[in-house]
C-alpha cells in the first residue's frame, strides 16, 4: 500500500471539503485555491497521473469525465468557462503523485499557463 496523501482523503484519514463523490471519484476543494472556484477531481483508484495505463483500463477515464461533466453543470460553471488541468510529472508541477484535475473557475483566466 502506497502512502499517499489523496488515498487518505479519499478513505477520510484526512479531512477535505468535498463537493461531489461517487463509486469512482471524488471532488474536493483545493487546500490553496488559485481561483475563486478551485477543485480536485481524484479517482478513488491510485492511479499515478495521466500517463499510467491504469487510468484508461476498465473505463475509468469515461467515468471520471462523467462525474467532472456532472459536477460543472451542477455548480454552474459552463456557462462562463472553467479549465481543467491535470500536471503530469515533476517538470510539469506534480506534486501529489495521485492523479487528480484541478477544475479552476471563477475569473478570467489567462493563456498560455506557466
Ligand atoms: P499538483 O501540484 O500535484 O498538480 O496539485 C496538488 C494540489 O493539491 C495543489 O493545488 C495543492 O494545493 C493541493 N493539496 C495539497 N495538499 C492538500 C490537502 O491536504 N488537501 C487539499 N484539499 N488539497 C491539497
Ligand atoms: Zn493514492
């Protein structure tokens, strides 16, 4: 068992604000918000990020997509944008290797990132 810090929020070893779970994911606030809408969408599988081939087995990046699509409808943030981001690998800003896309909404946002 990987000691990591998403499966402890996802198992509720860690207290986080979530706004949305399911079989397969859940949605949290980020502890430093960058925006006035600032959450993590973590699958409940520990999947290290995009480039682990777990994350497209069995269907679960479909599943994922589900719940981020379900969230942004519910919380109303289609209707004036959000991006979602997912930093792969240290050089791309991982810091939590638990895959996870931040959904950041909430003010304008500029391109191109960092
Ligand atoms: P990364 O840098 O890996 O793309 O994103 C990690 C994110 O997790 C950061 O935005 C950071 O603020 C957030 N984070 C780190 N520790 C915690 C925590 O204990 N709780 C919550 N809710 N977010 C966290
Ligand atoms: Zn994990």
């Amino acid at each position: 068992m990987v000691d990591c810090l998403f499966c402890k929020i996802i198992n509720k070893e860690i207290p986080s604000q979530i706004v949305y779970e399911d079989d397969n994911l859940i949605v949290i606030k980020d502890i430093q918000p960058v925006a006035p809408t600032h959450l993590l969408a973590i699958p409940k599988q520990h999947v290290e990020n995009v480039a682990d081939p777990k994350f497209t087995e069995a269907g679960l990046a479909n599943l994922f997509f589900d719940g981020i699509q379900k969230v942004a409808k519910e919380l109303g943030l289609v209707e004036n944008g959000f991006r979602i981001v997912a930093n792969c690998g240290s050089e791309a800003g991982q810091t939590v290797f638990h895959l996870h896309f931040h959904i950041i909404s909430g003010r304008p946002l500029s391109w191109p990132p960092g």
